[in-house]
C-alpha cells in the first residue's frame, strides 16, 4: 500500500468519525438498489442513488455558475470537510455524496476552469499513487458538476464494469503500439472508446496531447473538446480510458412528462454504471433507452477508428 492510499484510509475513517452527512450517506449505499441490463457480450449496471440528484440535476450554464458560490473552494466548503495535501497543488477530499464505497474528490487549490489540458500528467500520478483507485476526469461539458473548478474525481477499483471489459479481446482489441504504448479501440460495446497502456508516463501524455489537439480542431467552438477520461495503475502500467462525446446531456433529459429520463451520463455512467437519482426512471430505464442515450452522446467506434489514426 502506497503513503498516500494510507493517508487516504486514515482520511476516511476521521471524516466519518467527525462528519455525520458523510458518515450517514456512505452507510446508504447499503440500500441502494440496482440492477443489470444485459447486452450482447457485456452488461450495464443501473443503479438508484437519490444523493446524486443534485448532481445530476446542476446547472451548468455560465449565469447560474456565476449566481452559485463555489462549493470547491476551500473557503466554501462544510467546516467538517477536512482535506489531505496532494503535492503543493492539490487537495484530496472525501466525496460527502458517493456513488462508490470509497468515493474521492481531487481539487486544485486554485479556483480555475475544468479543463484536462496540463492537467494529464497529474491524473497519471493520482492513479500511480493511488492503485486501488479508478482516477476519473468530467470535462466542463460532460458531466462535471464544477465546471468553474479544475479537480478530478476517483472510486474503488472493482466497481466500473469498463475495468472488466477491457480485458475482453471480443470487446478491445489492440489496434496500434510502438515501443512505449499501446492503443485499443472497442467493438460492440455501444459507444466510442480509446483505450492507452503503456509504462511510461511521459509517452501516454505526449498520445494522448496529440489526440486531444486533433480533436479539438473538430470541436473547436467549446471550452475544450468533449472527453470524460478514466485512469488506473496495475502492474507497473498505465491504462487510460478516453472516451470522446458529441452533447453534455441527451434529449430525454429535457423531454417533459413520461419521457424525461433525468440522467446526465459522465465517467461513471459511460463505464457501465448508470446512475438514476429518481425512482421512476430507475425502474423504466430499458435497453433501448441506454442505447439511444449511448448513441447519442458518445462518437461511434468508426468515428473514433478515423480520429486516432496514426496517433502513435
């Protein structure tokens, strides 16, 4: 076990000494209900979690983001959240509303915008330091709920159904290497995904700078190009989940009536596990809707075949 994974133990078990919201909302999790959806050759977990509804639910438009203070700062934060130093630039917090058993909030000490560019190197670290962790990124138009402020997010490893997956030579397939990465891209697995391994960190950053750069030429009248980003450590390696979007949120989430599904899909949700903070649509999510949702956010696998070609 790494200093930091101690220091992160020793941080969990003080906050839920001392902080009753976190203590209660992690003992919930205990009653959260869930259930699978099959798909040819894999499954998507659906899961019910009420805490996330205001998550879910932000809004992250550039006025209501200014009307809100920031709840990431440190100024701003509840006086029970206590925080552990990760570097000079960053504070590791407990999450007080979890979708996993051990839910971590990563943020800069400074207030600036979400953005992954000059911040990769970091999320690399976070995974080598933190190995019982998935290390996971919500760019400003995909799921983060603090666009206004640069920080990461990480949960137990074991729980993202992606982790699993990715071992299955049916669904990621190895497409390119050279001697410092590797390059998968998935098939049938209902949504866009390159996947990089390698040992080497400063190689990954280098990959994954050129396809950022190329895919901001195609989105280039957003913040930064729309990408949720998944990390871990294993076995001296490095593997880096990059999955590329076209929209923040599909149209079921503004559709009104029956047909609104309040679910805004990031990380989690594109790693096999959706999160439903209303009842209703936990019990009538389908396959069919989760396939048109996955449809519609995310490039298909062709898309991203074009777009990561000759990267390496």
């Amino acid at each position: 076990m790494t200093d930091y994974q101690h220091k992160v133990r020793d941080l969990f078990e003080g906050q839920f000494r001392e902080w009753k919201l976190a203590r209660d909302n992690y003992q919930q999790l205990d009653d959260v209900m869930v259930r699978t959806v099959a798909f040819p050759g894999y499954d998507i977990s659906v899961q019910f979690n009420p805490g996330r509804i205001t998550s879910s639910a932000a809004k992250v438009d550039a006025r209501s983001i200014e009307a809100r203070p920031c709840f990431l700062c440190g100024n701003n934060r509840p006086m029970e959240q206590q925080g552990l130093s990760f570097g000079n630039d960053w504070i590791i917090l407990v999450n007080p509303f979890p979708i996993f058993r051990r839910h971590l909030t990563i943020v800069s000490r400074r207030h600036t915008p979400q953005r992954i560019a000059g911040s990769f190197g970091t999320m690399l670290t976070l995974a080598q330091e933190l190995p019982d962790y998935v290390i996971f990124y919500n760019g400003p138009q995909c799921g983060a709920s603090a666009p206004d402020h640069l920080h990461f997010q990480a949960g137990n490893r074991g729980f993202l159904p992606i982790e699993r997956d990715a071992e299955n030579p049916g669904l990621c397939r190895l497409a390119s290497e050279d001697e410092n990465t590797g390059l998968w891209l998935w098939s049938g697995y209902g949504r866009g995904i390159m996947t990089l391994r390698g040992g080497s960190r400063e190689a990954l950053e280098s990959v994954f700078a050129r396809f950022f750069n190329r895919f901001a030429l195609i989105q280039n009248d957003r913040p930064e190009p729309m990408l949720n980003i998944l990390a871990y450590f294993e076995e001296e390696r490095y593997t880096v989940h990059v999955i590329p979007r076209r929209v923040h949120r599909p149209r079921c989430y503004f559709a009104e009536g029956d047909k609104r599904i309040l679910l805004s899909p990031a990380s989690v949700d594109l790693g096999g596990v959706f999160i439903t903070p209303r009842g209703e649509d936990f019990r009538k999510l389908s396959g069919e809707d989760i396939k048109s949702i996955l449809d519609e956010v995310c490039l298909g696998e062709e898309e991203l075949r074009i777009l990561s070609k000759e990267i390496l």
